[in-house]
C-alpha cells in the first residue's frame, strides 16, 4: 500500500531511471536474445525490447522515450540495416549485436 500521494503516483507511472539503469536493461535483454538466436542475423524492434524490460521493471514514459533511442543510436553506430521504418525493426548480425553489448557495458561502467 502507497504511504503517501508521491508513492501513488510512482506506483502508477513509473519511476524515472537514470540512463546507467537502462543501459544496463537493455544490455540485460539484448544478451537474452544473442543467446537465444542461431543464426547469422537477429531481427531487433524497439518495440519488444522494451515490452520485455517492462516486464520485470515498471517503465516511466520518459525511460521509454531513453530506451528507445539508445538503441536505435547504438544501433545506427553499427550501420544495422532497418526492416521496418514505422515499427523500428532492424536487422543485426550476431557480430555487430555483439559489438552493441559491449558498447553498452562501457557505457554502464563509465556511469
């Protein structure tokens, strides 16, 4: 039970993360995925990414909007091609997804 208006209201829409926190999510989902994948190339929407940080943390709006463009930066850094203009679908090598791994751990360590 909320103790007061401001618990109520963190409650409902979320607290708002720093960006090492979401970093470190997205890192925590991405190396789910390279797990997961077989093949050569990995088909990545912003949209489930950050579905599936949501399901273990309450998102504000404002970490959303953080997420998704730190990825779709990270991901532009490494030239991946993009499927689905209006979803934000993007095709990755296994390579390059990993290199996104590791450019997003340094990012986590430097905060």
């Amino acid at each position: 039970m909320p103790k007061d208006i401001a618990d109520l209201l963190r409650s409902i829409a979320g607290i708002k993360r720093s960006r090492g926190v979401i970093s470190r999510e997205l890192v925590r989902v991405l190396e789910e995925v390279y797990s997961s994948t077989r093949g050569n190339v990995v088909y990545i929407s912003s949209r489930g990414v950050v579905n599936k940080v949501q399901r273990v943390r309450r998102l504000s709006s404002c970490d959303r909007v953080l997420m998704r463009n730190l990825l779709s930066s990270t991901l532009s850094e490494v030239n991946a091609r993009r499927v689905n203009e209006s979803r934000g679908i993007y095709a990755v090598s296994r390579r390059d997804l990993a290199l996104i791994i590791s450019r997003l751990r340094e990012m986590t360590n430097e905060q």
